[in-house]
C-alpha cells in the first residue's frame, strides 16, 4: 500500500463514552474510516501511523439518520467504523487539543 492510501485509509478517532471505555478495558481503537476501506487497510494504516501491533479489526456500516428541516426530510450520509484491537502492550494515546 502506497502512503497516500494509508492517510486515505483512516478519517479519524470516533470519539464517544463507549469509544472510551472499550479503549481502557479491551484495547480497542475506534476509527471512522473509508467506506471502500477493507479490514487489511485499515490493521496496516493503524500499524504504520501509529507504530503499533494490530490484533484483530472488525468493521461495520453506521446508517445515516434522517433529519427533518424546514424543507421536509434530508439523510445525513451512511459512513464505516471500525474496531481496532491492539496487542498487549501496545497503545495508541490520543490527545485533544484545545
């Protein structure tokens, strides 16, 4: 995989109270991810950005919701997440800036 597809690959963390917790108990990361991405891209994007050892991803299909505005009903876009398990000893720290 050329480097270009690895920053293609991975959106950004989805950040969340369950995103949180799984990430202390379980080592699990989660990422918002490209809808054409599939589980091998995303383990090498994680491993060779964040210099870590993948263990197993799981992906999912998150379904856009429908909103309602002034002119009826709009679908906001359906996007991929996916579930990062790291190996013992291995963590990714994500901090946030102000």
């Amino acid at each position: 995989m050329n480097q270009e597809r690895l920053y293609q690959v991975l959106m950004g963390p989805h950040i969340s109270e369950k995103a949180t917790i799984s990430a202390e108990i379980d080592r699990q990361m989660i990422f918002k991810v490209a809808k054409n991405a599939n589980k091998r891209e995303i383990k090498l994007a994680v491993e060779k950005l964040f210099n870590v050892k993948v263990e197993q991803v799981q992906t999912l299909m998150v379904k856009g919701k429908l909103k309602r505005n002034r002119f009826g009903y709009t679908k906001k876009s359906d996007w991929k997440k996916a579930y990062v398990r790291l190996a013992e000893g291995h963590d990714i720290d994500l901090e946030l800036a102000d």
